[in-house]
C-alpha cells in the first residue's frame, strides 16, 4: 500500500500541480457529518532533485512568488506603483515600490513572504527601468540592499543595511545609467546608449572608472558575485571585463540572431546566461569554443521576453506575454510555469533559493 500511495504522489509532482491526499473510500453512515474536504497539500518545498527555487514575477496586482517544483503560487506581496525586487545571498526578498512622497523600501522572508522591515525614501525616486529589476541589488558580500534613484538626471547608488533598511552611505554617482550592476566589491551602472559601464570599486566609491567596450550601444548587461562584467550589444556581440582589471575582452557573436534587450543574468558564481531571439523552431540551450561561462539560449520567434531575463542556475526565467516560463540551462527543457491573464503588466524580478 505504501508504494500505491508514493507512486500517486509522485505522479502528481512530476505533473507540476498541487497534491491532494485520497480520501477514504468508505461512505458516512447515516446520520452523521460527511468529513470536511482533505486541504491541498502545498509540495513548493519538497526538494526532488532541485533546491527549491521560486520565480518573483512583478505584475500589476504585487509580487508574485512562483515555486520552481510545481508552479505553485506561494504568497503575493501587494505593491503601489511600479516596484522592482531583488533576493540575497541569506534568504530575504526585497521589494522596492512607490510611495505617496518617496519610494517604499521593504525586506521579507523569502522562504514565507513576512516582512522584515520597512523605510520610507522621502523626495528621491527609483530609476525607472522598464523591468522588475534593474535598479534594485543585492550585494552579494553583504546581503545589502543597493538602490539606484533618479535625481535631476544623475544616478545615485545607495546602500541600506539587509536587516533594519537604515542608510550605509552613497556607493556611486554618475551622470548616465539605466541599469544597476553589483559584485565583487563593484558597483557598476550600465549605459546603455552611450555603451559604457561606470564602475566604483570599494563600498564608497572612491575609487571610480569608466570601462568602455567599444561596441557601441548596449542592449544588456551582466556581472557575476566576484565582479567579472559581461555586456552585449544588439547582434549578438559580447564583451567581457575580468573582476581584476580595467580593459576587457570581446565575444563574436556566438550564432545567428538578435541578443533580448536585458537579456544577460548571473546564473551561479561563474556562469553567464545569454538569451538569443532566432529563427529556431524551438528553444534550444548551448555553449561555444571559447566562450568558457558563457550558456547560450536561443529562443524562436514568438517566444519574446518582455523585461529581460533572470537566473538560478541550473534554470533561467523569463516573462513571455503573460506566461511565466523557465528552461534547464543543463538539458534545455522549458515550461510555462503559470499563466497570469488576470493581471495588467508581467515582468521577470528575480530568483531565490528558497
């Protein structure tokens, strides 16, 4: 009877839905109370053969926590205007949204969605990135909260303790940038038209450069826990800077095709996901000679992320329309994870392991 029973859960996992226990197959003698319905079981953190990763997606009703193992929407956090998110290396989510005279900085447990803190930004403004992210950072040393604002054109990084949100000072002030960058002591941000990165190293931001990779516009931009940047422009070419030096290297491009604005992610300590719009039929998950950390996905027509990609190794994620979706970096089996029709605006934030 054990095994009956294990093998029913288990075909219910693998099918990506929720468990619910069989009920008895004995009817209620007359009489008496029919037993209450047995409650779905929520199987987001049996672990299988992967950790148990969610997808934050940012859609127009909050944030949505989707569990990797069965898609299975675990809370959402309600948010005021537009709102960006980033997760921490020590299992907080942090939510980023509009306030009636500010920004709203927020930390939750990411395992349960409770909230952990709150501030209240007066008179400053998240930069606007057209993604779920962008613009929020988690430093991957500290675990603290790295925010670029707009102000009157500049772009201001700042740093806010992981636990009680309270300020640790600016990390970076530059006159361009549209996308925040940070690792490996680097705080970076990307601009995109004029194709270069403005990086501070240190967490003050004294010692500041600009790295240019002559490429020209960029379309994404990437950088890894140790602080090694990658960054593309629109066909596909990439160029990468070492965490210990000041000029890099370029990448041809790697195949046929057009690389997904913001479709550059850090899936793990040394890996590199790039996303690729081709004329393929389906998706497909690669790597080429000479492009060591570097996994290519190739995505066919239809199949268009909207605000970039995201990565966990071994999964990337992305919003496509509506549709939540992710594929095995490693095998490159893809699926829809949810289907959020209800919703007004669908964008990628981040992912965790929790």
């Amino acid at each position: 009877m054990r095994r009956v029973v294990l093998g029913a859960v288990l075909l219910i996992l693998a099918c990506g839905g929720a468990a619910t226990l069989p009920a008895p197959s004995q009817s209620p003698a007359a009489g008496t109370n029919a037993p209450a319905p047995t409650a779905t079981i929520d199987v987001s953190d049996m672990m299988g053969p992967f950790s148990s990763a969610t997808f934050f997606v940012v859609a127009s009703d909050g944030v949505r926590a989707i569990a990797l193992l069965n898609h299975y929407t675990r809370y959402t956090i309600p948010t005021t205007g537009e709102a960006q998110v980033a997760t921490s290396i020590d299992g907080k989510l942090f939510v980023v949204d509009e306030a009636p005279n500010g920004t709203r900085l927020r930390s939750f447990d990411m395992a349960t969605g409770s909230e952990r803190g709150s501030r209240i930004e007066n008179g400053r403004r998240l930069l606007a990135t057209g993604t779920g992210h962008g613009a929020v950072a988690s430093d991957p040393a500290s675990g603290s909260l790295v925010a670029l604002f707009d102000s009157d054109g500049r772009r201001i990084a700042e740093a806010f303790d992981p636990a009680t949100l309270q300020p640790l000072g600016r990390r970076l002030d530059s006159d361009c940038g549209d996308r925040l960058l940070v690792g490996g002591g680097r705080t970076a941000v990307a601009c995109y038209d004029r194709g270069v990165l403005r990086i501070a190293e240190g967490t003050s931001g004294a010692t500041t450069f600009t790295w240019d990779p002559a490429l020209g516009p960029l379309v994404a931009a990437a950088l890894l826990p140790g602080g090694t940047a990658l960054v593309g422009r629109s066909d596909g070419t990439l160029a990468r800077l070492a965490a210990d030096a000041r000029d890099g290297d370029r990448l041809a491009a790697f195949r046929d095709g057009s690389l997904v604005r913001d479709g550059l992610a850090a899936a793990d300590k040394a890996t590199f996901v790039a996303a690729l719009s081709t004329g393929d039929a389906k998706i497909g998950v690669s790597t080429g000679a000479g492009r060591a950390g570097v996994v290519h996905i190739s995505l066919p027509r239809g199949e268009q992320p909207v605000g970039g990609i995201v990565a966990l190794w071994p999964f990337a994620y992305w919003v496509s329309g509506k549709d939540a979706r992710h594929v095995d970096l490693a095998q490159g089996f893809a699926e829809t994870m949810s289907s959020m029709v209800a919703t007004a605006r669908v964008l990628p934030g981040a992912a965790g392991d929790r």
